[in-house]
C-alpha cells in the first residue's frame, strides 16, 4: 500500500494544466483567510500571473481567475476554483 504522502504526489503530476492552474489559485486565494492574512495587494498579483499563463493553457480557468481578481478587489466573499 502506498503511503498517503506519494499518493497526492502521485496524483498532483498527472494533473492537466488547468488543474494545476487551479490548484495553485485556490492555494493563494486561501491565504486571505488565515488568521493572519496575506496582503491582499500581494494575493492580487498572484493571480493576475496565473491568469495570464492560465488565459493561454486554459481559457475557461483565466476567465474565472479574472473574475475572482474582480471580486477581490470590491471586497467580495471568493470562492475556489474548479478545473474543466
């Protein structure tokens, strides 16, 4: 039996662009809830990088990035990223 760890891993390298994409946007986006949260200004740059590599590999994954950057800065609730 494989351990958990290797699993995820595992898994995570077959994972197409827009997954990865996806992925990595939900893991900036989360650190605007931590107790301590990351600077929004900071979170915004972020994405707006992986919309730019997401709007070539993955349209559909950049539009929803674009309208998440949107809602961040209008101070509105985000939810997280699912990948086509």
């Amino acid at each position: 039996m494989m351990k958990p760890s290797i699993a995820a891993h595992r898994a995570q390298a077959q994972a197409t662009p827009a997954q990865a994409i996806a992925a990595e946007a939900n893991r900036v986006i989360s650190t605007l809830k931590l107790s301590t949260p990351a600077d929004r200004e900071m979170v915004e740059a972020v994405l707006e990088s992986l919309k730019a590599v997401a709007d070539i590999l993955a349209p559909a994954v950049g539009k929803t990035i674009g309208i998440r950057l949107i809602a961040i800065r209008n101070n509105i609730h985000v939810n997280s990223i699912q990948a086509a």
